[in-house]
C-alpha cells in the first residue's frame, strides 16, 4: 500500500484545496495517470500515480488539506484495504470503542462548536462531515435529545463558512427578527486574501523606499514595434525592461539577493524577473526564467503564455515560484506612478506606468511630443540606498532608451 501524501507545493499557503479527484475511489489507475486536482491560492497542481494500484480516497473533493496529510491510498493488486476509519482519514476522537470521527467531520465540529454528545447521539461508529451537516452548536445536556434543527440562513446572503458561524447563533423567530452581525460583509477571494498577506508581512518587516525616474520611451515604442513585425511576437515596453532589468544582475547584484536576516543577503545566480499579470482573475507573478541571458523573442514569448495562462486559470505553482526581482505593470493610461510592494524574500520591485505624451522644446525653437514614463524602484532599504535605486534606474532608462542594443537576438 503506498500513501498519497500532498506535496509542499509553495512557501506561502499552509492550506490547499481539493478540487476534484480525477481518478474515482475504487478506480484501477496506472503510474503517471492523474489522480487529483490541488488549488492553491494562486495556481492549480494535478498530482499523478507513482505507481500503479487501486485508488482509495480519503478526502471528499472541496475539502481543505495541508502539505504531508494523507489524502489517498493506492493498493498493490490482491492486498486488502484498511478499516474503514483509515479508509475515510479518519483520527479518533475519543476511545476507539466509541466513534471514530474522520478529519473533514472534526474541521466541522469546530466552525459550528459541535459537542462530542451529539456526535455520540447519531449512534454511528464512524462520523463523517456529512452525518454533521443538519447539526447545529445547541445541546440539551446529557440524556437529553440532539437538536437537528437545519440552521437559519438569511436567504438574501451566500452559502459558506461565514453563513454557518452566523446560523449557529441562533434560529428560529428572534434571530429572523435580527440581522446578522456580519450582514453586508464582503470576502475577497482566496488569491486576494493570499496577497493581503503578503502585503501584511511586507510591510511589518521590509523598511522599503522608493525612488522614481522620468523616462523617455518614444524610440523605445518605435523599436518594440519593429522587433514585433520581425520576431512575430508581442513586443512591448514591458518585455523591453524585462531583458534590461535581468542584464544588470552582475552591476548591482543586491538587487536581485535574498535576504537571510537584517544584514546579509544570499547573492542570486541567475536573474528571475517575476513580472505582475491581472486580467480580471486576480493578481498573479508569473516569473521570466534566467531574463539577462535569453533572447528577447523568448522573453515575449513567456509573457504571452502568461497572459493567455492567466485568461484559462492555467498556472502552475512552478511559474510562480522562483523570482528574485519583481516588476509590476500599471497599464491604465490614468495611472503615472505606483508604488509596488517588495516581496519577503526580495529586495526591490519596480513599476512601470503606461506611456504619457510631453512637449519638449526643440534646438532649433520649435516643439515636439516625445513619448515618457515614470519608472519607480521600491527597496529594501537595508540592502539598497537612494544612490544604489538611481544608478539602477539610470541603468534601465539607458537600455530604453537605446534600445536597438541586441537588435541581432533572436
């Protein structure tokens, strides 16, 4: 018998979900064949057979699992399944002659302050989540029967976790008369709650700075606009700065460190640009694998996968993970500047605003509209001074601004 342990699949979550077997329980399934499906907050991982055996799911699908829990068993052919409380996740909660109450079915129990005595009054021997689902937090005390009231739910508000606190508090005529506590509470989605706290944990410990430069992007424009006609691919400021900000990785190396502690920093090898996408489905960091050492027609290629990976909900956890340097896109043509988040883990993030029209005077007395940008550096200011954020920025508005260089890359 081998067991299906999730995997450690990124450093933030704790938590994943299960969104669907692929495989049925009690399936026959061959090594490589997929078997489940893993949300985390940002991307989707299918998992597949190591080896070939009978599939014996211990989770139902839309259940929460967390890295090394057992979620599945596969049976070499011939070898007889575990009891029924293994076969089920189940972990005792109370003496093994009582009941056995399965993983998913305690979760429960503690959102809605289920008592073991109704519990026990169901008279099963092993409880799972949907033996407790009509069950509210009431108890009449020892010998007295289980309430099984359906809890109260205010029809004009969603399903889900939050609903059932709100039920368990009571029912019946004088809670209908009482609006929820939490009525007209909004909850972001599980990706913005992922970034909230990331943006929690960067500002409680990155003393970030910022520093911003104006940029003129009008040959720029003109260039990515050629290199599109010649390489066949969407080329654009973004995928222009990509390339520059990865060609700087040996110039200024702390940039792209990550920190240990408050005073050093682990130098990188290769410059990983993690490059911002949100068309609608929330935030996502894809990274540009080894940016200062690959051609620009590669650099555009990536991003465009990710923008179509991020339209299908197709990302993998291994497309966001890995980045030393972050660039975030800002491309409402409103928007002049922003100021981006540092990343744990990273020292600096920049951000590149949508392209603005200026008047400048010419030598000779007239006027021009050139094309411009305000490019922003945010920085760990333990590792990175304003000088440092300058010269990096006057590097990047170098490479824009003559951009022909490397004009031969495929």
């Amino acid at each position: 018998m081998t067991e299906i342990r999730v995997p450690k699949l990124n450093n933030n979550d704790t938590v994943y979900l299960l969104v669907e077997w692929a495989a049925k329980d009690g399936q026959t399934v061959r090594a490589g064949e997929p078997l489940v499906v893993l949300e985390t907050s940002k991307a989707a991982e299918e998992l597949v057979a190591e080896e070939d055996g009978t599939l014996l799911c211990l989770l139902e699908a839309g259940a929460e699992c967390a890295p090394g829990q057992v979620i599945a068993r596969l049976l070499a052919d011939g070898e007889a399944p575990p009891s029924p409380a293994a076969e089920h996740g189940a972990s005792p909660a109370t003496p093994d002659h009582e009941v056995v109450v399965t993983a998913p079915a305690l979760r429960l129990m503690d959102e809605r302050g289920i008592s073991m005595e109704q519990v026990r009054a169901l008279g099963r021997k092993v409880v799972r989540r949907a033996d407790l689902e009509s069950l509210n937090a009431t108890w009449a005390g020892p010998g007295n029967p289980v309430s099984v009231t359906p809890p109260t739910i205010d029809p004009g508000r969603a399903s889900g976790p939050s609903a059932s606190r709100t039920a368990s508090r009571g029912s019946g005529p004088a809670a209908s008369r009482t609006a929820p506590e939490d009525s007209g509470l909004i909850e972001p989605s599980r990706a913005q709650r992922r970034v909230a706290e990331v943006v929690e944990e960067s500002h409680r410990d990155i003393p970030s700075a910022f520093t911003v430069m104006r940029v003129d992007v009008t040959d720029a424009l003109g260039f990515a606009r050629q290199e599109t006609r010649r390489l066949r691919v969407l080329i654009g400021l973004p995928e222009l700065l990509v390339r520059a900000t990865g060609r700087l990785l040996d110039r200024f190396p702390l940039c792209f460190a990550t920190p240990v502690d408050g005073r050093r920093a682990r130098r990188a090898v290769s410059a990983e640009v993690g490059v911002t996408v949100d068309v609608g489905g929330g935030m996502f960091v894809p990274v540009v694998r080894d940016a200062g050492r690959r051609p620009l027609g590669e650099i555009a290629g990536d991003l465009t996968r990710f923008r179509r990976a991020a339209l299908d909900g197709t990302f993998r956890e291994r497309d966001l993970q890995g980045g030393n340097i972050m660039l975030t896109l800002h491309t409402d043509a409103a928007v002049v500047m922003a100021v981006p988040v540092v990343f744990p883990g990273q020292t600096c993030a920049l951000s590149l605003a949508a392209p603005r029209p200026e008047v400048v005077e010419t030598r000779d007395g007239g006027f021009a509209v050139r094309k411009v940008i305000l490019l922003g550096l945010a920085y760990d200011h333990r590792f990175v001074n304003g000088r440092d954020s300058a010269e990096f920025l006057g590097a990047l508005r170098t490479a824009l601004e003559s951009p022909g260089d490397g004009v031969s890359e495929r």
